[in-house]
C-alpha cells in the first residue's frame, strides 16, 4: 500500500481535502457470508467501528470471529466527506482505514470484539502499523454509544497494564463517540479484500500479550 507513508501529521481543517456528495457505491453482498453491507441490520444487533492498520487483514480478523453478522471496511475519524482511497492515503482528509463490524450480542459480547481488537495489533505506535505508516493507520475505536464507550476506555485501562508489564509503551489508540460520526464505504475492490485474493497483502500483527477483556462465555 504505497501511498502516504510518511504522512504521519494529522492535516488541519482548513488543509484538508473538500470531498464530494457522492457516496462509494457499496456491494449488495458480503462475499463471504453473503449478508448485506449497509443498514438495516438484523433485530438486536449492533455496530462499531475499529480501526487497526491496513484494513484488508482487520476486516478478515473480525468477519472470521463468531458472532459478527457482517462486515465492511471504509474510512472514519476524519474530515473530507465520502474520500477516495488515493485521497485518504494522501494524508489529507485525516481519515483512517477502519472496519464496520455488524454483531449479534447474543453471540459474541463487545467486549470479546475488543479483545480481538486489541490483541490483533499494537496499539501503541501512533501513526502506523508495522511497516504501514501515515495517518491513515493509526489505532481508533468509534463506539456507538449505548456503553460501547465507557466499555472501550476501561478496556484500554485492563490492557494497558498488560502492555506496561510486558515493556511496551503507551497506548495511542483513538476513543471516540462515533455515534454521530460518519462511516464512509471504501471502493467495492477493498470489501473482504483478502477473501477475494487469499495471496494478499496483510499487515496485521499482535504484540502477543494477552486481552483479558471479554474472556468467558457471553452473559445471558
């Protein structure tokens, strides 16, 4: 993934790209699953954002986990309205690669998604992720309310302690209420990206230290 990777300052307001109106067009399918990408989900289920390096290998670590109804990868946290992949990768709409993750709690708690969030990169190297730097790779959660928040900054507590006591540094993950905040699909070539071509680029890697968060059975 070439573009951007030392574009590690985050763009201001006023420098950053104008976007357009026109929203990606978005598969009917997950080309896994085969369920739906965009809303209305399933009765009782939910969403949240993640954001964790190259969005091709996040994605699979989600739409691979029990519970998850779908997936879509796009791009959140940012400015410019309805982004290009060239232009999110240009560092210029202060944007990051970031997963939809549509689940079932009845399946598979929030909680136990954070620790497959947590556990599946490092989350203390700011504006990368192992040889993928730029802004557009850096560690988010946009939680959508509903305690997915209060749940996300609790888990980073629990974690970091894992992550002090095994010699890493500081968390610089990015918490925010993402209730509000648009969720911009990425191209159609991006959607289950590595599903489409197994032999794909995935710079996806854990630190190794365990996420207690979320371990046991999902509560009745």
């Amino acid at each position: 993934m070439p573009f951007g990777r030392h574009k590690t300052n985050m763009v201001a307001a006023a420098d950053a790209l104008p976007g357009r109106t026109e929203s990606m067009p978005v598969p009917d399918a997950h080309f896994v699953n085969g369920h739906g990408l965009v809303p209305p989900w399933p009765e009782g289920h939910r969403q949240t954002v993640f954001a964790l390096g190259c969005f091709w290998g996040a994605e699979r670590k989600f739409w691979q986990t029990e519970g998850v109804w779908t997936t879509a990868v796009g791009y959140a946290g940012g400015i410019t309205a309805n982004p290009t992949y060239e232009e999110v990768c240009s560092g210029r709409t202060g944007h990051t690669e970031s997963v939809l993750v549509v689940f079932d709690p009845a399946v598979v708690s929030y909680e136990q998604l954070l620790g497959v969030f947590w556990e599946a990169h490092d989350p203390t190297q700011g504006m990368r992720q192992g040889n993928d730097v730029g802004t557009q790779y850096r560690s988010a959660i946009l939680a959508d309310g509903r305690g997915q928040l209060a749940a996300a900054l609790e888990a980073r507590t629990v974690y970091q302690e894992m992550l002090t006591a095994a010699g890493f540094g500081e968390i610089t993950t990015e918490i925010l209420d993402g209730a509000d905040l648009p969720f911009y699909y990425a191209e159609p070539y991006h959607q289950q990206y590595l599903a489409k071509n197994p032999g794909g680029y995935c710079g996806i890697g854990g630190t190794g230290v365990t996420c207690p968060v979320g371990a046991g059975p999902v509560a009745s």
